[in-house]
C-alpha cells in the first residue's frame, strides 16, 4: 500500500477498506472460502509508518519500494501517491509483475495512462482503478432503477458536485494545497473528469464529446505551512456533455460553492416514464403517473411543496453493499476476487485511461472555447492509439 499516510491511502483504502476486510475475516470467494489480506505499509516517512503501524498493530512497513516488488508474499501494488509520482512507480510495479490497484487519475496525461494500460496488457497483470462513486449506495440504486427500465428513454442527466473549500487563511483548507498548483498535478478538472467519465460511461453510454469551461476562481490560497502561494490550477469547472445514444449530461464541479442540496454531489436524471435524484447515499424518484402539472403564473405565490413530490427508494439489501458498505471497501473486495479467482472486474487501466483523456480533452474545450470530440479507446485499438497520441495537450 504506497502512500498510504496519505488522507485517501489512510482513510479509505487502509481503515476503511483492507482493515475492515481483515477484520470481517477476508473476503469470501464464490465457493465460498476465504481470502485473508495482509497489508505492507509503503512511504517515504519511517517515523510516520511506524506509527501507522503501531496504532493499527500491524506487521509490515517500509520505506524501500523496490525491495517490496522484488519481494513475491506481496501480491498487489496498490498507489496512492499524489497523482504526479504514480505513473513512475506504476510502470515499476508493472515490470516486477504485481497486481495493480490504483486511484485515480492514473497518470497526469492520456499518453501515459495509455502507455501504463499497454504495459499492464502486455505483462498480463490483473489492473484495477479505483472507480469508487460507482459504488456510493446512492449510484448503484440509480444501476437498478435504470436496469428496471424506471427511466424510458433518458433524456438528460445533471449533477452538481462540490462545495466550499477554504482558502486557508482564516479557516484551514479541507484539500491538500497540492490540489490547487496545476504544476503539481493539481487542478477540478484532472481531479474529476476521470470520475465523471466512469460514471457516464458505465451508467448511460460513452461520452462522445465535452464542452467545458474551466475557471481559477480564487487565485490566492494559504497553504499547509501557512505560506500564501499562487493558485494555478482550475477550482471550478461547468461542463456539457454529449453521450451516445442522445443523452446530455451538464456536471458542474465547483471547490467554490456553498452547498444548497441534499448531498455534496447530486444527479437528476429525467426520462420519458421517470425521473430520479440521487446523491451519495439518498435515491428519490418520481414517476410520470405521480408527477405534477405545475402551470407558470408569475402572479400568484406557488405554495406547492416540489420536494414533497418525490418518493425515497429504499436499499434492496437493507445492510449490504446499498445500505452502509464503504464504497471503497466494495470495490476492493471485488478485486480481491479477481485476483483470487478471477471474478470479472471491468474498471481497468484501460478505463483509467479514458478518465485522464476525457480530463485533457476537457481542458483543451477549455482552453480553445469549442466543443471537442472524445476518440473511442478500446482494448481493440489500444496499440493503435499509443502510437498515435500527441504527447498529452496539457
Ligand atoms: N477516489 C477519490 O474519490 C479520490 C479523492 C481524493 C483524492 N484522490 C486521489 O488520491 C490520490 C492521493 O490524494 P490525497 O488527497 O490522499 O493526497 P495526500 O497529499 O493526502 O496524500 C498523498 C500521498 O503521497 C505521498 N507523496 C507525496 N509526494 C510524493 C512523491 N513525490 N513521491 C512519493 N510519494 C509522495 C504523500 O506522502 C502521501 O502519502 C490523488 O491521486 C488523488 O487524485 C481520489
């Protein structure tokens, strides 16, 4: 687990995902055995592994990288590194032959995810990328309504996500500085485009092209050390997309807005026979049989209670995965099997890759003012495409 003092490698993939699954006794494969994990604590800071160590009462910890992949008990890499030292220790990992396991983005530019995605390939070594809002309680009741066939023909989808992140002065920031210097692979758009990418993609269909428009709204923050530093990277980005098949989605992504909804982010989905909001954990519907027929009369106060008008969809499996599961820790189960017995895992490098790309085509929308076409990438035209790539356009 490198970079795991890291606030997602510690929070999320450590305590919430492999010690909760060491604690639960592994995870059960499909006959019904178990698989145990045993986490090695990788980082650059002795001191702080020790303790991390300490505190959890784990074995193995260590500062050396090339000496844990060299060393054949540890099965998976798994990164959570700042997003600008992963693709150097992912290629490492790659060439010693682990399992791969990493979050998001993958690299800082397409061509390097894509040439990341063409080593794992070559290498045949199981890849995952964390996909983790596809397992938010709320996203997979919105899988099953769409698999119902709740929506009829989907329309559009819109989603906010966001809210204030402090600039550090007065308050102390909530993000890592590191977020907000594009010269440190920072920046809303990188961040969360590739997000926004899975979650179109394996919800309603490829996105086909982006028009986005990315802003530096605070151009001064305060950081870590209480140094005022240049914000350089975009803190906000308001977005269209076009989907196949039809379908719009516009996604606001903002570190520089008060939050007025339920949930820090929300999609509306309408279709023809239906419409939902969900958020991270809530799912509210409303169908075409119980939807109001609200008149505009700008003369009259309308005291109608909109909100009243939707019905909360309630988890199918009350304390499964759709109920209070970490995310996180689902998805790592999942490729825990894979890896153990090669249970399906879709969310690959390859995946991974059409995230960074979507982000730098984003960017490029962006920096032109024009919508801008997204090429498909497939594992079919996977070596085509990693000899055409122009060298990344960020
Ligand atoms: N899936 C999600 O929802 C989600 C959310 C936030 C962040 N992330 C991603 O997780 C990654 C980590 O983000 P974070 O917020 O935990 O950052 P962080 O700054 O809290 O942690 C980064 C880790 O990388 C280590 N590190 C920093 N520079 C390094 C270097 N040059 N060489 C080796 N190690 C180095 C740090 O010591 C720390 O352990 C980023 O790639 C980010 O995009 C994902």
């Amino acid at each position: 687990m490198n970079g795991v003092s890291g606030r997602m490698g510690y929070r999320q993939h450590l305590v919430r995902s492999i010690l909760a699954i060491r604690e639960q006794g592994g995870v059960e494969l499909s006959d019904g055995r178990r698989v145990q994990v045993e986490p090695l604590l990788v980082g650059r800071n002795e001191a702080k592994l020790a303790e991390l160590a300490r505190r959890h009462g784990l074995e193995h910890y260590t500062t050396d990288l090339d000496a844990a992949l060299a060393d054949d008990r540890w099965q998976i890499y798994s990164d959570f590194l700042v997003t600008k030292a992963r693709a150097s220790a992912l290629r490492k990992a790659i060439a010693a032959g682990k399992a791969i396991y990493t979050e998001k983005p993958t690299a800082e530019t397409f061509e390097e995810a894509l040439e990341l995605a063409r080593l794992a390939d070559e290498a045949g070594i199981k890849n995952g990328v964390v996909h983790d809002k596809l397992y938010l309680p709320g996203l997979r009741k919105l899988r099953r309504l769409i698999d119902s066939g709740f929506f009829g023909r989907i329309l559009s989808v819109r989603g906010e996500f966001g809210y204030w992140v402090f600039e550090g002065d007065w308050m102390p920031a909530q993000r890592p500085s590191w977020n907000y210097r594009t010269e440190d692979g920072g920046g809303i758009i990188v961040d969360m485009f590739p997000h926004w990418n899975y979650v179109l993609e394996y919800l309603f269909g490829r996105v086909e092209s982006v028009y986005a428009r990315a802003v530096t709204e605070i151009p001064e923050r305060v950081d870590e050390q209480g140094r005022t530093y240049k914000a350089t990277a975009d803190d906000a980005a308001y977005a269209v997309f076009d989907l196949a098949g039809g379908i719009t989605a516009q996604l606001n992504s903002s570190w520089t807005t008060r939050v007025n909804r339920d949930e820090l982010v929300e999609f509306q989905v309408d279709g023809t026979h239906g419409s939902a909001v969900v958020g991270l954990f809530g799912c509210k519907i409303q169908p075409r049989n119980a939807t109001p027929r609200p008149t505009w009369n700008p003369d009259i106060p309308d005291g109608h209670d909109y909100a009243a008008d939707w019905h909360e969809v309630p988890p199918l499996d009350l304390n499964g995965a759709e109920g209070f599961e970490n995310g996180f820790k689902v998805q790592w189960e999942e490729f825990i099997r894979h890896v153990a017995e090669d249970a399906p895992f879709p969310y690959d490098l390859l995946s991974g890759a059409r995230g960074v790309l979507m982000a730098e085509k984003g960017l490029e929308s962006s920096r032109t003012g024009a919508r801008v076409d997204i090429p498909e990438v497939t594992a079919e035209n996977l070596r085509e495409l990693a000899g055409t790539v122009d060298g990344g356009a960020r």
